[in-house]
C-alpha cells in the first residue's frame, strides 16, 4: 500500500518549445517501501490503451550523466510527476 503520494504538473520551461514532446508523460519518484506498488502503477499506465509511458529510475536512468541533469531533463519534458 502507497502510504502517501503527490501529483505535479510539470513545468514548462523557458527553453523548451510548449510543443516539444517527451517520451515519457509521467514522472514517478516513490520511496523504497512504496517501489513494488509505483511499479505496479507503471506498469497498469503502461498497459493502458493508449500507453501512458512513465519514467522510473530502476528502468529509465542511465548510466551516462549525471542522475541530477537526467532528473532535471526529465522534469522539463514531463507532463506530470508522482513522487
């Protein structure tokens, strides 16, 4: 069970066209005991017709770069973020 949850709007920023898209539509950032039902979240979105993709660390964050710049981009492309 997901003790708590937040929902965001992602914000535009100043160099981001607001017609630039992302892949992700969804930013997710849970703790470490409420992992297994954010994944289970993601993957419900993920199944979902349309998809809705989502960005999780576990799946999404690379190796190259740092994790705060990847973070950063990621919020600038987003439509929402849960954390």
């Amino acid at each position: 069970m997901i003790s708590s949850f937040s929902i965001h709007s992602c914000e535009t920023s100043p160099e981001r066209s607001p017609h630039a898209t992302s892949e992700f539509r969804v930013f997710l950032s849970p703790n470490s005991a409420d992992k297994p039902a954010v994944e289970a979240i993601q993957q419900r979105l993920a199944s979902a017709n349309p998809a809705i993709p989502c960005w999780l660390d576990k799946n999404d964050l690379r190796a190259q770069g740092t994790w705060m710049s990847q973070l950063e981009e990621i919020l600038r492309t987003c439509e929402v973020a849960l954390v």
